[in-house]
C-alpha cells in the first residue's frame, strides 16, 4: 500500500466564480439561456509584481478547471462573457470559453492581456509547451494594480472588483513593469494588424479562386461570356494579392516545425517574434536594441499595411464595382487597417 499523496497545484491566475441555475450549452458563436451569474467576487492580494495568483469569488488553490479551453484556430466561444478592464476602463481582457454547467462554474483568469489576432489559414495545431512559457501566441501579464470584472450570461450580469499586488519579496520599479506593458502591448497590436490584413488577404484570395473555377466549369456558355470581361480582371487581381502575401508570409513554411532551417524568416515571424518577447519580459523594460528592432519593423509593417489600403481602395474597389454590374459575387476587403494606438494611462 502507497503511503504517496499530491493534491493539484494551486490555480495560477484569478478564480471566478459564478453560479448558473441550469446549464447551457456551449456552442461556438455564444448564446444565452435561463438562469444568470450570481455571485462573482472580490479581489484578493497575493503573488508577485506583474501579476501573480490571486483569486476572485472563491477558495484560494485548487484545480483550474476549464477556463482556458480552446478548439481548433483558437478559444471557442460559449454563452458566459467576462469583460476586464483596468481602472481607466480600458480593456484588458474578453474571455468567452467560461464553463456553463448548473451549479457552481469557476474561471481563471491567466491575467494576462488578450492574445494577439490569430492567423485563420494556418493549420490548427497543438502549442509547444515551451512556446506557452515563452508568451508566444499569448498577451501580455498585467501590472498590479485594480481591475474590473463584469460577466454576461443571457442578459444577467455581475460585477467584482480585482487586486492584483505586487510580490513584497521583489523590489523591482513598478515603472519598469508599465514599460515592458507598453512594449508587449504596442507589438501585440502590430502582429494583430498583420494578421487581420493576412487573413483578409487569404479570404480574398480564396473567394477569386472559386468564382474563377464556378466560371471555368460551367456548361453554361451564356454565363461564360457574360463573365469574361471580370475573369481577365480576376486574374492580375489575384497575382497582386499573392505578391502583397508573399512580401510577409511564407506559405510554404509550417510553424512549429523543423521547416524554419530550411527558409528565411518571414517578416511576421520576425514580427511575432518580438512581440512575444516583449510578452514574456517580467520586470525588464525593453533594451535600446530592441526599441531600435521594433522601430525598424513597425516602419515596414506601416508599409506592408498601405501597400493594403491602397489595393483595396483602388484594385479590389474596381473589381468589386465591375462585379457587381455583372451580378457575380463580390470580395470582402473591409475597411482599411491601422495599428491601434496604446489607450492613455498605459
């Protein structure tokens, strides 16, 4: 007989608890159902400078539950929304993959920042646990200081107040945590800047693709010579998105495999490379050679982005508009893409 016994680590984040009379079922675009969150909770002091453990509504410890639950191309969304913000109001982080089960549910909060904007093309795959150690994929920690909690569920809400301090152990500046905060967040938004115009890119591309081959493989002759003129406009449409692609990612590399020896680094791997070191930094402010390296790249993101602007307002414009006299389907290009500015206080 083993005398052995271990009890589940301690959850390292915020503990949320609520309380739903019923379950409702997760399903991916959200949803609502009887029954609300009652209860929430408080903020309660403990860990280390850039935001350790702590709790919120609930027992200090105990598993983490379900709270960071994610399908294929990332969180899946269910019927439970919880919205932090920081004192200003700002927002930090909108999570939906809460558990919704009848009784007492519990989140946790990794407290960290929303993740950068996902690339939806990629093929879905598991994260390297070394990868979530480093930050890569992941928003950055917050600094101590009070948060704000409200969680939705079918239009009921509760809200709570969050503490997270710092570790009295480390004497580090609190400036030098809001630096690296500053330096992650800016590098978070680039590569979401990136990745929207990535994303927006592949979906047009797509879209050209299958009208090209609706068109080619009709027996419809009529059909064929009403969409003639607009298939010689697809083709140096399509070319100019691939090249605007290709400028910044390279689709021939799969991520998280040995394929990165083979070829160069393309610019939104360099990019997300720095911006995920910006979001593991605990307590450092960014050196002046990173602050030069984010310098450089941000000027060629701002390239790569009105390189963008510029196709959709005039090329994709074109077409679209040529598209539509003729009844055939038009692309979505969106509206232009900025590199959202940090919120003041930050």
């Amino acid at each position: 007989m083993s005398s052995d016994y271990s009890t589940p680590n301690r959850a390292e984040g915020v503990m949320i608890d609520y309380y739903l009379k019923k379950e409702i079922e997760q399903r991916r675009g959200g949803g609502g159902g009887p029954g609300g969150p009652r209860g929430g909770g408080g903020g309660a002091a403990g860990g280390a400078g850039g935001g350790p453990a702590m709790q919120a509504g609930g027992e200090q410890g105990g598993p983490a539950g379900p709270g960071e639950a994610e399908g294929p191309g990332g969180p899946r969304e269910g019927p439970v929304s919880i919205v932090i913000t920081d004192e200003r109001g700002n927002p930090v982080s909108t999570e939906r993959a809460a558990p919704s089960k009848a009784g007492v549910n519990r989140f946790v909060w990794s407290m960290r920042y929303d993740a950068p904007e996902r690339l939806t093309f990629e093929r879905p795959q598991e994260v390297p646990e070394f990868a979530e150690f480093f930050g890569r994929g992941r928003g950055p920690l917050v600094v101590a200081g009070k948060y704000h909690m409200v969680i939705t569920v079918a239009g009921h809400k509760a809200e709570a107040d969050i503490t997270v301090s710092p570790d009295p152990n480390l004497k580090i500046d609190p400036e030098n945590f809001r630096a690296s905060l500053r330096f992650a967040l800016e590098g978070r938004n680039a590569v979401s800047a990136l990745n929207t115009m990535l994303n927006r890119v592949d979906a047009m591309q797509k879209s050209l693709t299958a009208f090209q081959a609706m068109v080619r493989s009709s027996d419809d002759n009529d059909l064929k010579k009403k969409f003639q003129p607009l298939m010689g406009k697809a083709f140096p449409l399509a070319r100019k998105l691939r090249e605007l692609k290709d400028s910044v990612y390279n689709s021939e590399l799969q991520p998280a495999s040995e394929d990165d020896i083979h070829y160069l680094t393309a610019f939104n791997s360099k990019l997300s490379e720095l911006s995920g070191g910006g979001a593991f930094a605990y307590g450092e402010p960014p050196t002046q050679l990173a602050l030069e390296r984010k310098a450089e790249l941000t000027k060629e993101l701002e390239q790569h982005l009105a390189d963008f602007n510029k196709l959709i307002e005039t090329d994709v414009a074109a077409f679209n508009k040529d598209a539509f006299a003729v009844g055939a389907p038009t692309l979505y290009a969106g509206d232009p893409i900025p590199v959202k500015k940090l919120p003041p206080g930050i």
